[in-house]
C-alpha cells in the first residue's frame, strides 16, 4: 500500500513521457478488435446472418487467446530489414500494423452476402496481425520502464484502447448510419466505414515512428551457448544444435521460469487469469445483437453504448490505476471483478423490462466503469508476474489465457440465446463470475501464508 500518498500526487504519474506513449500505442491496438467483435457482429446482423453464426463468427477472435504459440518466434526473431532501422520491437510493430490495414481494407472491398468466405479470411487476418500488435506492444511497455510506472501505463493504454473503441464502435456505426440514409443494410456504408477504421491506424505507425526502441540485454546468450555446447559434444551438428539451444531459451525458458518463480501457486494464479474475464466477454458478444433486437438504432447506440459508455470506461481505467497505487492488486482485482457481475445483472432488468434509453444509459455508466477498473487491474497484475527476460512470451501466454476460455465459451452464447431468451443469458453470464471472486480471495490468502512462512524461516535462519 502506499497511502502516504495524496490522490493528486498519485494522478501526476500520467504526465510521464513513457506513460504518454502508450496512450497512442493503445489506441493502435484498441481499433482493430472490435472490427472483428461487436462492431462486426453489428455488420453481420444486419447483413441477415444468423445469431448463432455470428456466435460462432466470434471464434475469429480466438487469435488473441492462442497468440502465446507465436509470440516466441516475435519475442526473439528480428524482422528483415525493418530490424536494423527500428529494432527488434518497433519493426514488428510496424508490419502488424500495416498487415492490419491490409486486411481492413480487404474487409471493406468484401461482401459477406456474396462471399462470407472471403470475408472471414480477411477478418481472421486483422485478428492475427492485432494479436501481433498486442504481443509486442505489450513486451515494450514492460520492458521501457519499471514496475513503479507499470499501473499508470497500464491505466494509460487503457485509454488509448478505449478511445480507439468509440471510433471502431461508435465512430464505425455512426458513418456507416450517415453513409446510410435508411435503416436498410447497405454494403457501401459498412465498406466506407471499414476504410475510414484503416485510415485511422495511421496514429499508431506514427507513434512506432516517433516512439524509442527499449534496451535490449540479451542475458540469456551464456546459457544458450552453454546448451550448444553440450550438444555439440554429443555429436549433434552446430546447425542442429544452435536451433535447439534457440528453442530451448524462446519456448521452453519462459514457462519453465514461471513455474520455478511461483510454485504451487502458479496453478491457481493461472486458473484466475483464465477465468477472471469470463463475465464480460460471455456478455459482450450478444451486446450488439441484444441491441439490434431490442429496437435500437444504430445512432442510439453509438451515442450511449459506444461514445457515453467508453467515457466511463475511461473514467474507470484512470481511477482504476490510481487504487493500485494506493491499495493492493488483488483487492483492486476483487472490486473489479465484483462491479462486473453486479452490473451484468442489471442487464438483465434491461431485457426484462424492454427498450429505455435512461435505463440504458445508466447500466452503461455501471458496466464501463466496472470494466475499466477490472482491465486495469489484470493488466498491471499480470505485468507484475512477468520477467522481463521472457516478456512477450510470458505476458502473451497470460492474455491468451485470460481469453482461451471466455471466448470458446462465448461462441455458443447465440445459441444459449435462442433457446432461453436475453434475461436467462445475461443471470448467467453473471453467476459464471462468481466462483472469480472466491477464487481471487483464496489465492490473496495463499500468498500471504506464504510469505509469512518465508519470513518464518528467515527468522529462524538468523
């Protein structure tokens, strides 16, 4: 805890150079997910697609949990060319982004009534580059400054993030309704808004341009040679020999050294980063279909849900970093986490009692708030169980974690929709949280036997 602390001291943290950064960084990798999420699914609705196959349309976004299996190859291999004028991270920065406007672009030249083929390899392809992007920005802010600015950033990103929401959400449904005079789908809207999305990525190739490059410290060179080494005396080839060396330190190091850190609790710590995000994003991928089904437009929408909603978001992710410097992660980790389930069950006084735009408003205030306390919390406590020496793998195996299983989950929840209506479907996504909170409390309570055990067994030594 640091109390001592007044909140306005707390708050200057945000002034920091670094922290600035990563404000325009998270808004590079808060525009292309909901392109491919809620925004898409909006899109896809109106189309005349199916509930349930925009559930399993959501799968797309699965990139961004299994993005732990290349986030090695990022982590360590250099880009040809880029490397050698922007470094080892910028340059990956660099060709994610350009891959992301690609595919955007692609998106908008798409037709998915014509050829939904086409359109999903496309989606797919702006979900893999903006899991690229979320690997290596996420190894840069670990890596550029130290843990005492690491909630600030966090809280920082969370803005970007949530700002580039309103353009991808509201912004993206507000020209595709002017683009629109009707409420008819027409597909030169979607694509004109799809083409603005892929302007919009130029905030963060200039901020790749502009931003450092962070020290690199190769710490683990000795070890790999002393593994080539040793299988070079086994008779195993050098070509053979420095490749398995390189696997060993990019694959396996960095999960071995997680486990060796924490332990027994590395299970549990494991079991809440899968779990701890299940809430709102079983909720979140009927949010636009429920709203589309409820009546309202898609003004309405982009002015409550995505512009009125993300304010609040960003309200919460600012409040959000500065409790971490005044209180402890999990208890900031325990509110977030409570905040999330309460407000997913106003949601469903909102489906009970039908369309109402006051109602609306203030369970949107409720739930952004909630979410951005809660991300904001995740974010610095699974940066604080990173090792710098293995950050994009360790923190892209952590975030792929936190959405492996919520997303596979969320996939049927068109399903669950159809069969017991919106009110069922939102009790549900909230009781699915509950077993989190007890699950944070037992975990705090492990690690504070622990290490009260550790300071036992010092006082013993001496």
């Amino acid at each position: 805890m640091q109390q001592n602390k007044t909140w306005l001291q707390s708050a200057k943290i945000y002034l920091e150079k670094r922290v600035a950064t990563l404000f325009f960084l998270g808004f590079s990798a808060g525009l292309p997910i909901l392109l491919v999420f809620s925004t898409l699914s909006f899109w896809l609705r109106e189309a005349g697609v199916s509930r349930a196959n925009i559930g399993y349309f959501s799968w797309i976004a699965l990139a961004y949990a299994f993005k732990w299996i290349w986030a090695p190859f990022v982590d360590r291999l250099s880009v040809p060319i880029l490397t050698n004028y922007l470094g080892r991270r910028r340059s990956w920065l660099l060709l994610s982004q350009l891959s992301i406007v690609f595919s955007l672009v692609g998106m908008a030249m798409s037709d998915p009534q014509v050829n939904l083929t086409l359109f999903v390899i496309f989606a797919m392809i702006v979900a893999y580059s903006s899991a690229t992007q979320d690997i290596v920005i996420d190894a840069y802010r670990i890596e550029s400054a130290p843990e005492k600015f690491q909630a600030a950033m966090a809280a920082a990103y969370m803005t970007g993030y949530r700002l580039a929401m309103i353009m991808a959400g509201a912004g993206s449904l507000a020209i595709a309704a002017w683009a629109s005079p009707s409420d008819a789908y027409q597909l030169s809207a979607w694509s004109l808004s799809y083409l603005v999305m892929a302007g919009c990525m130029s905030v963060g190739i200039i901020t790749t341009f502009i931003c450092h490059e962070p020290e690199y410290h190769d710490n683990l060179s000795n070890k790999r040679k002393k593994i080539e080494t040793k299988l070079e005396h086994q008779n195993i080839p050098h070509c053979f020999s420095r490749f398995i060396a390189w696997l060993d330190i990019a694959i396996v190091a960095p999960f071995s050294d997680f486990f060796k850190r924490y332990g027994k609790q590395s299970l549990l710590i494991l079991l809440l980063i899968g779990t701890y995000r299940i809430s709102d994003i079983v909720m979140g991928i009927m949010a636009n279909p429920f709203y589309v089904d409820m009546g309202y437009t898609k003004g309405e929408v982009a002015a409550i849900t995505k512009v009125f909603g993300v304010i609040m978001t960003l309200v919460g992710a600012g409040l959000g970093g500065i409790l971490l410097t005044r209180y402890s992660t999990y208890s900031i980790l325990f509110l977030g986490a409570f905040l999330v389930v309460i407000t997913n069950l106003i949601f469903a006084v909102l489906a009970f009692v039908g369309k109402d735009l006051i109602l609306l408003t203030v369970i949107i205030s409720m739930d952004n708030i909630s979410a951005g306390i809660a991300t904001t919390a995740f974010i610095t406590y699974i940066s604080k169980l990173t090792n710098i020496e293995f950050s994009a793998t360790q923190y892209a195996l952590f975030s792929s974690m936190m959405l492996l299983f919520p997303k596979f989950i969320a996939g049927f929840s068109g399903v669950y929709v159809d069969g017991f209506g919106y009110v069922n479907f939102f009790v549900s996504s909230a009781l699915i949280g509950v077993p989190v909170l007890g699950l944070i409390i037992l975990l705090k309570q492990v690690i504070k036997e622990d290490n009260n055990c550790d300071v036992n067994e010092n006082q013993t030594t001496n």
